[in-house]
C-alpha cells in the first residue's frame, strides 16, 4: 500500500511496524533490571513471594489490564445505550 | 490569640463580590491577586491558630489551622490562582464570581475546627459549584446542574441531621476523629461520602461535571470531592469500610472510563477512581497513609486540572467533545497535547512526577499493614489508571485516526496555566520533599528506591502495551453507559409517568360519578319539580283542608294518649 506522503510520519502505514518495534524494545528495556535488581516481598508473613517472581509487575500489569478491558466490555454489553438516551 | 486573624475563606468569597464591579485591567489584577492573597493569608496562620466563639450554647472555631487543613487550604488557593488565570477573560461573569466563592467556601472547611462552621461552608460550596455548572450555559448545563443540586441538599441534609443529633448527643460540636459506631456518626460520614462521589451516587460527577465550560470543569474537578477527602481525614481516619468503599470507586472509575467516549466524561470518572485512592487509604488509617491520602489529593488537584485545561482547551478550539470525533491534534496543537501527556503521567505516577511520590505513599501503606488483598488491588488500580485516564486521553484526543482537526493551540492564558500546573507536577515529582515537609505527619519515607523505579516502570508500560495490544477491543462507540442515575433520570421518570397515568384513569373515574351524582340529583328534582313533576302541580285548596284535618286529628289522638 502507497500511502499519502503529506500524511504525518506517524500515521503512514509503512512506519507502523517501527512503532511496534519501539513499544517492544522499551518493554524488554524494562524488564532488564530484572536481572540486576532483588525485590523484597511485601507479605514474607503470609507465606507469598508472589511479588519477587521474575518480572511480577510486567505481567501483573498486563494481566490485570487485560482482565479490567474484558470486564469492561462485558459491562458494555449490558450498560451501554446510544449516547442520545437521556435527550428529548 | 489575641491578635486579629482574618479568615483566609473570607479574602475570596468577599472578594468574589468585588469581580462584577470592576473591568478590563483591573476585574484581570483582582482575579490573580485574590488567590495570592488568601495563600498569604493561610500561610501567615501557624499550625494551632484557633479562633473560638460562643454560638447559642457552643464553641464555635470558624478559623482553626491544622496541617492537613493548612495543605489542603495551599493547593485550593494555588487552583483558584492557575484556574483564574486559564478562565480570564473567556469565562463568564457569573463563573468567575461563582468560581472564587466556591475556592473560598473549600478553603472554608479546611480551616473549620468545628461541625456547625463545616456545614455552613458546605452549603455555600454546593450553591456555588451549581452555578458554576449553571454558567456553562445551554439546556444541558442547566437540566445538569439541577441534577447536581438535587444531589448535594440531599448530602447536605443528611449531614446536617447527623451533625445535630450528634451535637445534641454529645454537647459539643467539635469536629473531630469520629466513629461510624452510632446512627448520628453514620449520618455525617454518608454526608461526607455523597460529596466524596462514593456509590451508590457517584454519578452526579460524570453527570454534571462535564456540562460546565471548560475552565467551569478544571474549577469544579479540584474542591468539592477534595473538601470530601478533607473531612473524611479528619473525622473518619481508620475507618475500615472506607478501605472497600475506596477500593469500589477505584474500580469503578476505571471501568466506566474504559466505556466512555466523551473526553471529559472519562477524566470525570477518573475523578472518582483518583478519589477511591485516597478514601481507601483514610480507611488504612496509619500516619503514613493519612499522608498518602493528603499528598495525593495535593497531587491529584494539580494533575486532573492540568488533565482538564488540556481538555477543555481541546473543547475550546474545536467545540468537540467526543473521542470518536477527534484524533491527531497533536499536529497543530503541540502545547495543549505535551501538557495533557504531562498530566497523564503523573496521574499515572510515572518516576519522577507528582503521582509517583504521593500515590506509593498509600500502596506502601497497605503493606506496612499486611493488607495483602488491598495491595494486590491497588497494584491492579495503578495499572488501570494508566490505562483509562493516562493513555486512553492523549492516545484517543491528540492521536489515534487523524481526524483532519488542525485548531491552534489556546490563547496565552490558557497556554499559562497549563505550563505552570505542569512545571508543578515534575517540580514535586523531583523534590518531593517540597511536599513532604507539609504533610500531616512526619514522614521519612523514601520513594526513590532502585526496586520501586523497576517496579513502577514494568507495571506502566506493560500496561501500556495492554492497552495497544487491545485496542481493537477499545474502539469508539458513541455511546454512554447507564449508571445509578437511571434511576433518578428514567426510572424516576417511567414511575412519574406511570402514576400520572393511573392517577388520571382514578381521577377520571370519580369526575365521572361526580358527574353521574349530580346529574342524576338534578334529573330527581326536574322530574319532582320540573314543569311536570309531581311536586310542581297547583294544589287545589280542598287537599290543604284534607292535611289540616289530617293533623288536627293527629294531635286530638296525641294528646288523648299523652
């Protein structure tokens, strides 16, 4: 596909691969310090050390964000109306 | 104190009234100075400055400085600074005049040492955030604030029966760490919590909020649920169900943004997610979640009003409020999309912004006190955040289609406030000792540790990368989501009908045996009476004869008896 040169750098879709590798190379620049770093764990008491697996808060973060945007479209199904519901 | 200590509310709800009798330069010179002023005023009142007078039987302290009311009182004086200067000009009269004595009534309630001061001030805030929303203007505005009004008496008077049962409990009315352990307390605190937008009526701040201008919305964001804050830290501290109220709200902010297509209806429900935050840490209860709560609700106000300015600048320029609308503005509007994304990281709490340092204050909190399950959701919440309100925002406003929009950046004020709310957002973010040094309690708490940047960074971005991964799920729709407001908008409305209805077929009915009675009462008497009746006829002089006779009998026979 030939896109629009006049279009902005951001929205060809030829840069659009770019933009992915960029998100994914600044995700594994997160996760380096992995291998340096020790994280205590919050709750020793309570027997889990859930929270020092190795990048617990890279897939907590996405997991937990994954579960909210299906809860929220489950949600959607039953809570949304056109936004003119409440107009006369 | 025997000097005289003028009440910093008082500089700007006096002053508010001074707005509509002057002009041009001087109506701009009065707007910066007041907010100036007041601060002055706050800061001239050390910590334990208390003004007391006898009122009927009590102890009335309308000027009692505190630390937690005293940076609260700070960040309300520096909104009605930055939010005057982002209004001037553009806003109407009646904004402004309402605006200033809203902050002043705000700043009101942090320096009130007792319940009878709090409500009064409580009552003007609901008055002056009403016409706010009224100023916006048009038949939503104005249907809008009426919703809003209904609302708050209904917070108002519950707060005031529990304020006077409680008084006339107790004796006093000192305001005061309470527990929600008696009808009267309960009362107070469900007051508190109708202004703090917890559930079930949450909604009003979706509702109303967004039908003001745009400076009317970045005003309205920072005082009324923040005074909520305010008096919950001071009257509810370590009240547990604060802790899962908190943690509704925050959850629920961040699912009801996720469904929403109007750019200022998804900063609005992150007001209540950023608000469950901080009720939820009031519930922990330590000294250092106390902090938490207070220096995130200083931060929150400073972000959300940067958050709003970008998006009412948005509004502003383009008259367009909805997701599906916009897109791409980043081209032409390069000030107004850095300060919104500057906003969204720190609401986010991204490293070296203000969320960073005054949000870890709760989590830490909650693990200091072994809350596991607290923790755990936070954590989650975090995460949320960034996605609802730190890249749903800027991603869906100034980027995401490119909807062929290329509306300047705002005029200079506009562009002012932004600049300076976001220098403020960093500034703490790099010293937070700034901030620090004026929280409730002492604190020696160190946000910049090795493990926390690693963690906070992986949490963030990898939430980030949830939400561009999903995207598809997250496309537009122009709809709105049914919230507890059907309740009062619709089902209020078909129940109304359905009363009017069946009260009309009653009414109807007994109109019709009315009718049918006295019809027929004057069918009787036209048939007895009429020109044929039998009552009617000319009575010939012999049956009169016949009657006396009749009743000379009666009374011989009567009397021969008797």
């Amino acid at each position: 596909m030939i896109s629009d040169p006049k279009k902005h750098w951001f929205y060809r879709t030829e840069n659009l691969p770019k933009l992915w590798m960029i998100l994914a190379a600044v995700l594994l620049l997160a996760l380096l310090p992995e291998f340096f770093v020790h994280h205590h764990a919050h709750f020793p008491d309570r027997g889990t050390s859930v929270d020092t697996s190795f990048g617990f808060f890279a897939w907590y973060g996405f997991l937990t964000c994954a579960a909210m945007v299906a809860g929220a479209k489950i949600l959607g199904i039953f809570l949304k109306r056109k936004d003119t519901y409440y107009d006369d | 104190m025997t000097d005289i200590v003028f009440p910093p509310s008082l500089i700007l709800i006096i002053g508010a009234f001074i707005l509509p009798l002057v002009r041009g330069a001087v109506r701009r010179g009065v707007i910066l100075a007041l907010p100036v002023l007041a601060l002055m005023a706050v800061w001239s009142l050390p910590v334990g400055t208390q003004v007391a007078i006898e009122f009927l039987d009590y102890r009335i302290a309308p000027v009692h400085a505190t630390a937690s009311g005293r940076l609260f009182a700070i960040i309300f004086c520096l909104m009605a600074f930055a939010g005057g200067v982002y209004a001037m000009g553009r806003a109407r009269l009646t904004e402004l005049v309402a605006a200033y004595v809203y902050a002043g009534s705000a700043v009101g309630v942090t320096f009130s040492g007792d319940l009878i001061t709090l409500f009064v001030f409580w009552e003007i805030m609901a008055l002056g955030s009403t016409l706010v929303i009224w100023a916006g203007g048009g038949e939503r505005a104005w249907k809008a604030s009426f919703r809003y009004l209904l609302i708050h008496l209904l917070g108002g008077v519950i707060l005031m029966a529990g304020i006077v049962w409680r008084v006339s409990m107790t004796g006093t009315a000192d305001f005061g760490p309470m527990l929600p352990d008696n009808p009267a307390n309960i009362l107070i605190l469900i007051g508190f919590l109708v202004n703090a937008g917890a559930p079930p009526l949450s909604a009003w701040i979706p509702d109303a909020y967004p039908e003001a201008s745009p400076s009317g919305m970045v005003f309205l964001s920072a005082f009324t649920t923040k005074t909520a804050v305010f008096a919950l830290l001071v009257g509810f501290p370590g009240a547990e169900v604060l802790i899962w109220i908190g943690l509704y709200m925050v959850f629920y902010g961040i699912i009801y943004a996720l469904l929403e297509n109007d750019m200022r209806r998804i900063l609005a429900y992150s007001i209540v997610n950023q608000v469950g935050f901080m009720v939820c840490a009031i519930g922990i209860g330590t000294e250092l979640a106390l902090n938490g709560a207070a220096a995130h609700a200083f931060a929150h106000i400073i972000y959300k009003a940067l958050l709003l300015m970008s998006a009412g600048s948005v509004l502003y320029m383009t008259g367009k409020r909805k997701c599906t609308d916009l897109g791409g503005l980043f081209q032409s509007m390069p000030v107004t999309a850095i300060n919104g994304i500057v906003g969204a990281l720190a609401i986010s709490a991204f490293p070296f912004t203000s969320g960073f340092v005054s949000k870890s204050l709760e989590t830490a909190a909650a693990a200091d006190q072994g809350l596991m399950l607290v923790w755990f959701l936070l954590m989650a919440a975090s995460a949320g955040v960034f996605l609802h309100a730190g890249i749903k925002f800027p991603w869906f406003v100034f980027f995401q289609k490119d909807s062929g929009l290329r509306p300047d950046d705002p005029p200079l004020g506009m562009r002012l406030s932004m600049w300076f709310f976001s220098f403020l957002c960093i500034a703490i973010g790099l010293y937070p000792d700034s901030l620090y040094s004026i929280l409730p309690f002492e604190t020696e708490y160190q946000p910049y540790t090795a493990g926390h940047l690693v963690s906070q960074s992986q949490l963030l971005l990898f939430s980030g990368f949830a939400f561009f991964a999903l995207l598809p799920m997250m496309k537009r729709s122009l709809t709105i989501s049914l919230d507890f407001d059907w309740f009062y908008r619709r089902f209020g409305r078909i129940l109304a009908d359905e009363f009017t209805i069946r009260s009309s077929h009653a009414l109807e009915r007994m109109e019709r045996q009315a009718r049918m009675r006295v019809e027929g009462f004057v069918r009787r008497l036209y048939r007895h009476h009429g020109p044929h009746g039998i009552l009617a006829r000319t009575w010939p002089s012999g049956g009169m004869v016949l009657w006396v006779t009749v009743m000379l009998a009666g009374m011989v026979i009567a009397a021969a008896v008797l």
